[in-house]
C-alpha cells in the first residue's frame, strides 16, 4: 500500500479552502486564467470539488475531487482527498492530458504500485499517444496547482499553433 506525501495528508477545511483560492488567484493575476466554475458541493461525510477552470489559449481544465471528511471538531472539519480527474482540453477540440487515480485497476498493471497516473494526448488530433498512461505514483500525484503550472508552461510552448492564443474560453456554467 502507498503512503500518502505530506502536501496530500489531511488538512482543515479552512485551510484547504483559503490555500484553494490563493492559487486560483495567482493565475488569475498572471493572466493564465480568466474565470472558473468551482464549486465545493457538501455530499454527507465528503464534498464534491467540481467545475472548470478556463485558461487563456481556450484550455478548459474540468475538475472533479472527492473529498472525505476524516475528523469532525467543534472548529474545523479535517478533510482529505479521496479521489481526483484533472482533464485539460482544448474547448472544442481535443485533450491535453488528464491526471486521474480513478482506474481502480490501473495499480495492478505491471511496474505500476499504485492507481496514480497522467494520460498524454495529441491535442491536434485527440489520439493518445503511445506512452500513455504513465505511472505517477502517489509520492509524484499533483495538486491543481501543479496542473495548472503545467498546463500554463504548455500553453507557452504550444501558444503559435492554438487557434484562439490570446482568448479565454465560454465555461460550462451551473
């Protein structure tokens, strides 16, 4: 069984929520990503984290995260994340990449310990390439602001060929 690394164990849900918005904000200030359809949605003893993310370029980052509630005190609720999909596409295109530990077979796979992987696409096309999935592990699995630093350093090395390099894209709103 994998250990779970430090930026992953349980954090209160002030916290969590408090370092959730400074992130969005610092690429929001950058310019990267112009609006997003977040929610945290309150589901017994989990809540759902879903919506879009809408990045300059038309990237679209579609986020989807169970997290369990893991402690229950008079102040905060201690929380963790139970499960996570971070699937980057292009609005009306093609996928990116998706980051996900869904595949409840995926850690059987041979060399593979655990579920945590990344799939890799052809964005042009929406073939996934060869490669594809690789195994992340659950020391390497990134938060959503290491997906969005991604996703942004993609959009700087793919910006000449975008169709829409310097447009947000329309987000599927609630």
């Amino acid at each position: 069984m994998s250990h779970t690394p430090l930026r992953h164990k349980p954090n209160r849900l002030q916290n969590y929520l408090k370092v959730h918005e400074t992130v969005l904000e610092q690429f929001k200030k950058r310019g990267f990503v112009g609006e997003d359809s977040l929610e945290f949605i309150p589901l017994n003893k989990y809540f759902i984290l879903q919506g879009e993310v809408g990045c300059i370029g038309g990237l679209i980052l579609k986020v989807e995260k169970l997290i369990r509630v893991i402690e229950v005190d008079s102040s905060d609720l201690s929380i963790q994340t139970a499960w996570y999909s971070y699937n980057a596409s292009i609005r009306n295109s093609h996928n990116v990449l998706r980051y996900d530990n869904q595949d409840e077979d995926f850690g059987f796979r041979e060399g593979h310990s655990d579920e945590h992987h990344k799939h890799v696409f052809d964005w042009q096309t929406g073939d996934e390439l060869d490669e594809s999935p690789l195994w992340i592990g659950a020391d390497n699995w990134p938060t959503l602001g290491d997906v969005l630093k991604e996703l942004e350093d993609w959009y700087w090395e793919n910006k000449g060929s975008l169709y829409n390099p310097d447009c947000y894209p329309v987000l599927n709103l609630r």
